[in-house]
C-alpha cells in the first residue's frame, strides 16, 4: 500500500493520539489557528491517519491494492460515474437477472424502478451520512472486487475502509463504532438485497465484531469489474 501513505512518513509522533494519529495541515507550530479564515467546511475538517491496533493487525488485508487514480477523489464518485469500476453493457441484462433471483419481490420493484448501480448508492446513503455514503461505498466494492469469491470477515474490509478514509470516518464514529455500524449495515442490507453472501449465519457477537465472513454475488461480479488502463 504504497502511495497514499507515503505523505504521512513524517508524522511519527502519535503515540499520545491512540488508533487515531490527527494533523494538521498548516506549517505553523499552531493548531487550527487559521481556522477563522477558512470556510465552514474546512473549519471542521481534520486530516488523520488510522493506525492499526496491534490485535487487529490479523484482520489486515495487507496485499489489497490501492487505485492509482485514489488521490484524484474517485471515492466520492457515483457508480455510474466511476473512474475505477467498469460497468458492461452487454452484461446488465444478466446481472439484472441474477439479482432479482437473489432478492425479495419488493425490493425488486426498487432495482426496476431505480435500476442496479443506483439502488446500491440508495443502500449506503439511506445508512451514512451523504458525504460519507459514496467513499465507503466505493472503496469496500474496490475491496470486494480484489479478493474475489474469498470469504473475508467484514471487520476486514471495515479495517480498510478505515485505513482508506479516517478523515471522513472520524467526524462521525469512533473506530468500534463505525465497525459495528458498517458491520450491521453489511448483514441488514447488503447480504439481504445481492450485493454478498454470508459464509454462515452469523451470532450477534460476531455482527457487533464484524468477525463473521462474507464474500461478494455471482451478481455483483457480473454488473462491475475493476477498470484495467485500457478499458
């Protein structure tokens, strides 16, 4: 995971600061001091880091692969509109198909009406909130499409997904609070509306850890694959 975390080699010391290793991005030996000449938005944003607790180092997906294009806020992008997923025209009539086999009847009126890529946006921002919604969403299918039809524990790509975004993540959860959430929302909707499968039915334990596994659908699969340089 080269690239992005090569621009924060020079801040070391954090072991004051927990999991979480906040900076700011002035050059000054002040903290927030220009603040008021910033914008509401900025005002309320702060850059950090998310260091992984040693007992969760297990969990790490350390040979998952990063966009080249990630420093360019694909996160943020629609789906439709994505610069990292390539969705196949000649193939949405089968992943229609294969998803209306895995969901409910009335959630397959939402697919019709809505279409595929637009009723997986609607799950993630029916959850998070809209400026969270799209990098979380982004970056766990970018981790889903990498490994696969492995089976990998949620808490994993919660992880990631930490190690991707902490400035988004950290204005609205703390670390074991976002695993819970994403960790239910994964089962509540995600495994319920064919997007993943589970390995097994999992205890209350293991939704609150994040500890049971996953994999994605035969149907996702078939609606976006990750773009290659010459697609």
């Amino acid at each position: 995971m080269d690239g992005i975390w090569n621009r924060f080699d020079e801040f070391d010391d954090r072991d004051e600061l927990g999991d979480w290793g906040l900076f700011d991005d002035d050059d000054d030996d002040e903290w927030d001091d220009d603040d008021e000449d910033k914008d509401k938005e900025d005002q309320d944003y702060t850059y950090v880091i998310y260091n992984v607790p040693d007992e969760d180092k297990v969990f790490e997906l350390i040979d998952l692969p990063m966009p080249e294009e990630y420093l360019d806020d694909v996160l943020y992008n629609t789906l439709s509109d994505s610069e990292i997923f390539v969705i196949t025209l000649a193939t949405m009539g089968e992943a229609q198909r294969q998803f209306l086999q895995l969901v409910s009847e009335d959630y397959a009126l939402e697919l019709n009406n809505y279409g595929m890529q637009r009723s997986i946006e609607l799950m993630f921002l029916r959850t998070f909130e809209e400026k969270l919604a799209y990098p979380v969403m982004n970056a766990f299918i970018w981790s889903l499409l990498c490994r696969g039809k492995e089976y990998v524990p949620v808490r994993s790509y919660a992880i990631e997904i930490l190690k991707w975004i902490p400035s988004e993540i950290m204005h609205f959860y703390l670390e074991e609070e976002f695993i819970e959430a994403f960790s239910k929302f994964v089962k509540q909707q995600l495994c319920t509306k064919g997007v993943c499968s589970l390995a097994k039915r999992p205890t209350a334990a293991e939704i609150k850890k994040g500890t049971y596994t996953i994999r994605g659908t035969d149907a996702l699969y078939t609606l976006l694959k990750i773009r290659e340089e010459d697609d």
